[in-house]
C-alpha cells in the first residue's frame, strides 16, 4: 500500500512533539488514493480512528487513557484520588504533587501526555477523512462514515475543551500553516456542531464501541451539562433533551458487571474502549498501577499475577464518605490482605503486615501500605499484563444522573427522584429527604469513583477551587484548566498559553 506524508503530519508534529525528538513513531503514513474503497478497507481505515482512543505509548509519555497520565491527571486533581510518594518512588520531579496541589506547571508531564493523546487521536481522524476524501466512493456512502468519524474527533475535542479550553481547531490534514488558539467559546460551538450535523447520518442502532446517535446524543448531554462551567451559558434544559432521546439501555442489576472482565454484555454501556489481550490491545492496566507489589498474592497462590505499581490510592475520607450498605465500597480494597497460599496477611519487606488503611500519613512522604486501593475493574489470577476488560466511557446511570443535577438546578428536585432512586435502589442506599446540589455531587463520586471523571464534577460543582486533604484554596479559577505544554508553545510560537500560567 503506498503511502505519503502531508503537510497535516508536519503539523501535528509540532503540535505533538517534543522540541527536541522528532522521530517518534505517530500515525504518519496515509494510503494513496487506491485504498479506501472497499466495505473491508473502509473498516480498517475507520476501525483506525477507534483504536486511536487507546492512546499509544513512547519515549516521551505513556499516553494510554485507561490506566496513566489522562486518567491520572483527571482523577488526582479531583477530591477523589491521589498519588502519594512512596520512598523514592512515585515522585517523578514532583509531577503528581504538583498536580494534587493545583500548582501544575506547563512542563508537567501528564499534561503533556493528555494534550498529545488528543491531538494524536485527532490527527489519525483527519488522517482517514483525508483518504475518504480521495477515495471513489459517493458522496451519499461518504456522509455516514465522515459522521462517526468526525464524532470521534468531537470526543477529542471536548476532552480538550475540558482540560485546555483554549486550543487549536485542526480539521485539514493537508495544511500546512500554523494554527493559533482558538477560544474556548470558539472550541465548544465546534464540538456542538460537529456532533449535531453527524446525527442524521449515525446508526440508531445500538453498535458496541461505536459512534452511534446515542453516544452522540450522551456527548451532546455531557456537553450542555457543563455549559456554564465552560463558556458561561446554562443549558440544563438542552442536556435534558438529550439525554431525552437516548434509548435502548438499562441500568444492570449488578453494579460491577459494568466493570468484569467480559463487560460488553453489560446493558449500561453506551461507549467503551474495547480490550483484548489476545489480539494484542494495549493501555488496559489501571489495577495495577493501584495495588500493591505484592497484592498478586491475594489473586494467586503463586503470585502468577502480573506486576503492580503501587501507586494510585484514595484520598482520606472517600472510602469513609460511602455507607456500610452502599455495594459501591467495593470499587476499593481496604484492611488487611491475604495471602491465598498461606492464608495469612501478606508481610512487606519491612516486615510490616500489608494492611490498606483511609489515613496517609503525608502526600510526600506516605508508606506502602497507606490509601484505599482501586478495585473497580474485575481481576483474577491468570490475568496477563494486559487486561480484557473493556473501559467505560459512558454509562446509562449517567444519562439517568444528568436528568436529576439539571431538574434540582432548574428548582425542580420531585423530578429529580425517579431519576436518583434508580442509581442509589441499586447500591443499596437509602434516598434523601430532599434531593439538593451537595447530594447529587457526592452521588456523582459513589456512582463514578475512578472513572475519570470527578475533576470535571468538582469544577461544575465549586468544589475543585476550595482546600481539601494536602491542598489549600486555589488562589485563581485559572486552575480550571491546565497549562499548554511548554514542548508546544516552543515549537508553534502561534499559540499563547492559558491565563495564570508562565510558558515554561
């Protein structure tokens, strides 16, 4: 297959890279016009853009969303989870410290990570548009796949709305001028569009894993609810309409089915990242980077489990936050851990039994031992490094949460109710007296812990800029969003960086 090399790959370089490698390996080949034309090659091209969501791993940064520095980044700026330094383990120039503070600087490494995992996924979209482009199928057979993959590059560009607000708006993969910032306003109104105008032309199918007019529909939902956290306009009653028109799913009556190892039979799952170690998938890994070196003695007899890192840990107060009854506790490990060949709690090296405790003595100087663990994804002993559990990205309870926030915002709470009984019937706990705005976040952090999402919650809520465990009160909003890389801004001197930060 013969390939090229555009003026949208120069670009993504230096909107990607690194100022000083350049010869990393991105998706920096497109076929010629002679590829792209049959049903099969159609789908391997699309089949491209999706595997483009389970990010990539290189010299610079381990960019995989499921299990490092995108999922990180969003979960440890939180009030829900943390990376505490162990020893001399887990500092790595103070990246996480930093970042649990609220004091991240544009050379901080996850934030490069996040940025190039979005911009890389983008420039594999406008890498296959480019080539149905010059493909010789019709236009009408064009418009449904340029609608799903320009709805994955919408979910690329809300991330980015998310965490940088203000940056470049790249469709053209043959461009070669430098982009400048787009605003933040300019961003959203993008993604609204793009999402909008695909709809007619997406599957109203339910499709596991794929772009169809329900997950776009929940994107649209996700949008609308962060609205005024975004631009300043409220749009409660859009969220509502959308989430309105999402069909065909239903809360499982067990809570971690949406999370075992063979999760795509769940009835919840609107969008996934689909894993299979045996067709050699990778980024599937979070658990370990949770547990405990020597937890695999509690999967196996014969500690066969694969490595873990012991890194990610709650944050004091979460596990406490859930109610005895609440199934949801069970997202965490705590107390003592056994040893199945022994039957006995495991002993550290320090001689220390390993015992997950609430308390962590210090963000900077914490034992192996202190924080609630993550136990949200299904393991079991036969587990290879990479796991084939499928990650979620969205689920109905959800679609069914966002209803309820936007009737209680809208001074509605009795509508709220059918909403949130669904959600707190199936954990086990009991409904409030009166649904109000401090139920409804600490409800999105039992439903949703360690998913990836409570950063963007906390910053709708308020909660994101007040002091906390290890963190004084933000002394700027700026903190809303990161840093542009300073890699970036050195190497398109187009772009400006985001209020409140310095360029490097």
């Amino acid at each position: 297959m013969k390939v090229k090399i555009t003026g949208g790959l120069l670009l993504i370089i230096l909107l990607t890279f690194s100022c000083s490698d350049l010869s990393e390996q991105v998706y920096n080949q497109v076929p010629d016009g002679n590829f792209g034309n049959t049903e099969k090659e159609i789908n391997a091209l699309v089949g491209g853009a999706y595997s483009s969501l389970r990010g990539f791993s290189d010299p610079i940064s381990n960019s995989f969303p499921t299990s490092e520095y995108v999922f990180f980044l969003n979960e440890i700026t939180s009030d829900e989870a943390t990376i505490p330094t162990r020893g001399s383990n887990w500092y790595d120039g103070g990246q996480y410290q930093d970042a649990h503070k609220h004091v991240i600087k544009p050379r901080n490494g996850m934030v490069l990570s996040a940025w190039r995992y979005c911009y890389t996924g983008i420039a594999k979209v406008n890498s296959i548009i480019y080539q149905i482009d010059k493909s010789n199928l019709s236009e009408a057979s064009k418009k449904p796949i340029y609608a799903e993959l320009k709805s994955i590059r919408a979910y690329y560009y809300y991330l980015l709305l998310d965490m940088f607000g203000n940056v470049p708006i790249v469709t053209s993969f043959d461009d070669l001028s430098l982009p400048t910032n787009s605003t933040r306003k300019q961003v959203y109104d993008f993604v609204e569009k793009e999402l909008v105008e695909a709809l007619p032309y997406l599957s109203t199918n339910i499709v596991y894993s794929k772009l169809t007019k329900n997950v776009a529909y929940s994107l649209l939902a996700r949008l609308y609810l962060n609205s005024e956290a975004f631009v300043g306009i409220a749009r409660w009653q859009d969220c509502i309409y959308m989430c309105q028109k999402i069909s065909g799913y239903s809360l499982t009556q067990d809570y971690f089915a949406n999370f075992a190892i063979k999760n795509q039979t769940s009835s919840e799952i609107i969008f996934a990242i689909p894993y299979d170690s045996k067709a050699g998938t990778l980024g599937n890994y979070m658990s370990s980077m949770s547990a405990h070196y020597l937890h695999k003695f509690t999967l196996s007899a014969t500690g066969d489990y694969p490595w873990s890192a012991n890194g990610m840990s709650a944050q004091p107060g979460v596990y406490s936050s859930f109610s005895d009854t609440d199934k949801r506790r069970g997202t965490m490990l705590v107390g003592d851990q056994i040893n199945l060949a022994t039957g006995s709690v495991i002993i550290m090296d320090s001689g220390e039994p390993l015992t997950y405790t609430e308390n962590i003595t210090s963000l900077a100087d914490a034992k192996e031992n202190e924080g609630i663990r993550l136990n949200k994804y299904e393991a079991k002993a036969g587990d290879q490094w990479e796991r084939d559990n499928d990650f979620v990205l969205i689920r109905y309870a959800e679609i069914l949460m966002m209803q309820a926030e936007c009737y209680v915002r809208m001074g509605s709470p009795d509508l709220a109710t059918p909403f949130v009984q669904q959600v707190t019937s199936r954990a086990g706990t009991a409904m409030p007296a009166t649904i109000n705005l401090d139920f409804i976040d600490k409800e999105l952090l039992r439903e949703f812990i360690f998913e990836g999402r409570r950063r963007t919650d906390n910053i709708r809520f308020g909660t994101y800029f007040l002091p906390r465990w290890e963190k004084g009160a933000d002394a700027s909003h700026n903190t809303r969003l990161f840093p542009i890389p300073t890699s970036v801004l050195v190497t398109n001197k187009n772009l400006e960086q985001n209020p409140g930060y310095p360029d490097n």
